[in-house]
C-alpha cells in the first residue's frame, strides 16, 4: 500500500525540461534571448538542473535550432547542473564544445517505440549511446540516459519491470551512466506500478542518480510523484506550466507542472529548494513567448493561500446581516 506521510523536511530536488521537452514542441518559434532570460529565471528559482536544450538537427526540431547560442549565453548559477538532449556524437560534440554539463541520452525501453521514434533498433540505439558516452567520459562531461516507455508503451502495452531494469543494468555496469531516468512517456504510469519499479532500482543501484519523468496525461502525474518519493525517489524531472506532451498521446496534457509539484511538496514539508513565487512569475511569460495557455492550475488560481479581496460591498451586507441579528 502507498503511504505518503509529511516531508519532515526532507529534500526533494526538481529538475526542469520545459525549456527542451517544452519547447520542442512548440509551433512558435521563442526567440532566442526569451529562451536565454527563461533559463536564467529558471535558476534564479533554484531548479536543481535544467535541461536546457536539445542538440538535434534544425530540420528535425527547428524550434531548438539555436542550442549553441542559447547554453553558451545563459547565466550559469554555482550547484545548477546545466543538461541537454543529444541524441548522436555529432550533437555531443556540439554540446561539449559548448560547454553542457551533463549530457542526456535517449532510448525506449519498448522495441516498437525505439523504431518508430528513433527509427533504430534498441542494440543500435544502445551501441550508439555507449559511443556517445565514452566521447562524454573523455571530455569530463557527465551522461544521464533516458529510458523511455519505462511504465509502458502506447503501442505494445506494459513494458515488464525486468526489460526496464536489464537495460538499466547496461547503463549503469557498460556504459557507466551517472543517472538513469525512468520515463512515463504518454503518461501509462500508475502509483502502484511506480513505487514497485523505484524499490526495484534503488535496491540494486543505490549509489546511482534515479530520477522519474512523468507526463500528466491521465491526471496520474502528482499521485505517481508521491509514490515515487514513498519508495525512496528523490529527483523529478517537470516542465514550466505543464507544457510539452508526446506524438502518441495528442491533444493530451504534457508533462507534470514543476510549479504545480513544488507547490504541492512544500505544502506537504519536503524542501525543494525553489522559490515558487519566482518559478510562477517564470511560467507566467509563457502564454505570451508560445501564443497559448497553459495547463498550470497554479497560475490559473494561484497558491493555496493566494487571498482574494473581499466584494466590494462587503461592509454594508455585513452590517445588515448584524442588523438582522439584533
């Protein structure tokens, strides 16, 4: 049974992708100074990393073709672990040159998901991230992977607990992978499942860098953030004002809202380290650089003690309701 009690202060570190994740999909081109400043308002909020862009070709996803520019400009705050996606040795090169911290690596835990979103077969997707990495070791740069489809694939179902782990095995014992992401990419997850899969890798791994990337796709998103703190998870990936989503699960919500989760996790008396009312000032500037809303229900009705004036006709139905009382 999942309990989730008080934080008791423990710590709980937020890791942003919005700014990547986000964008990524974005029809509106952000400019590039925007992106830069976001990123910027970003660590001033006291993200503990920030995948700041993807190294990828602008064909590909022309909203993140200014990668170089944008994570050589930005202001670099000392203890923000500045990441980016790269998905070859050509964008690691990129990324290195300009100066990543860590690198990000992707593949799915699903055969069929692999081949229809990285057009490769798992082995291929593995083979080429361990040259990617051993060009990351050789330049000091951290690598993180990605596993996508851990909690399930929209095409094949429930991807077992067991693929999830042995490929989390190669990562960690071939690759010598940092951190390993366990990533609900369409939102399948269910607390359950969660807390089952977060024991299972803590267990076997616990010197190595866990952190769960959920998508809100079915509403799931915080009650699976919960689970994984119960089960001993302490790093979350979330995207400024929810944005952000999958091919596979269109019209549906994107990622979990960082200002939702931390606003959610302090209430409950785990420590962040993020100024909310910084990171919702940040996700305000949104719906002004994408050309839409977004699914943040804290910027919509504000925090939990975000008091609203009484009518304006207060004082007068209060004396007449004490008129009435005499």
């Amino acid at each position: 049974m999942i309990q989730v009690w008080n934080g008791a202060d423990r710590r709980i570190y937020m890791q942003e992708v919005g700014t990547r994740d986000g964008l990524q999909v974005e029809e509106a081109f952000v400019p590039t100074h925007d992106k830069i400043a976001l990123v910027d308002a970003l660590s001033e909020a006291g993200m503990a990393k920030i995948e700041v862009t993807a190294f990828v070709s602008p064909k590909a996803i022309p909203a993140l073709r200014d990668a170089e520019t944008v994570l050589r400009e930005i202001k670099r705050i000392p203890g923000v672990i500045y990441s980016t996606l790269v998905p070859n040795v050509r964008g690691a090169e990129r990324a290195i040159d300009a100066h990543a911290d860590e690198l990000n690596l992707v593949m799915s835990a699903s055969e069929t998901h692999n081949l229809a979103n990285l057009r490769m077969t798992r082995a291929q997707s593995f083979a080429a991230l361990s040259e990617v990495s051993a060009i990351a070791q050789a330049a000091k740069v951290s690598v993180n992977i990605s596993l996508s489809c851990s909690f399930g694939c929209p095409m094949e179902g429930d991807v077992p607990d067991a693929v999830a782990l042995d490929w989390c095995e190669r990562f960690v014992t071939e690759i010598g992978a940092r951190g390993v992401t366990l990533c609900d990419t369409t939102g399948m997850a269910y607390p359950g499942q969660v807390a089952k899969l977060t024991r299972a890798f803590r267990e076997r791994w616990p010197e190595s860098e866990l952190t769960l990337h959920f998508h809100n796709t079915r509403g799931m998103g915080l009650a699976n953030v919960l689970a994984g703190i119960d089960a001993g998870a302490d790093r979350f990936d979330a995207s400024l004002g929810g944005i952000g989503g999958c091919p596979y699960a269109p019209g549906a919500s994107g990622n979990v809202c960082s200002e939702e989760i931390v606003h959610a996790l302090e209430l409950m008396g785990y420590r962040t380290g993020v100024d909310l009312a910084l990171l919702i000032a940040a996700s305000k500037r949104l719906p002004g650089l994408i050309g839409h809303d977004t699914p943040s229900q804290i910027v919509k009705a504000g925090r939990r003690l975000d008091l609203h004036p009484v009518p304006a006709d207060f004082e007068a139905t209060r004396e007449r309701a004490l008129a009435r009382g005499r």
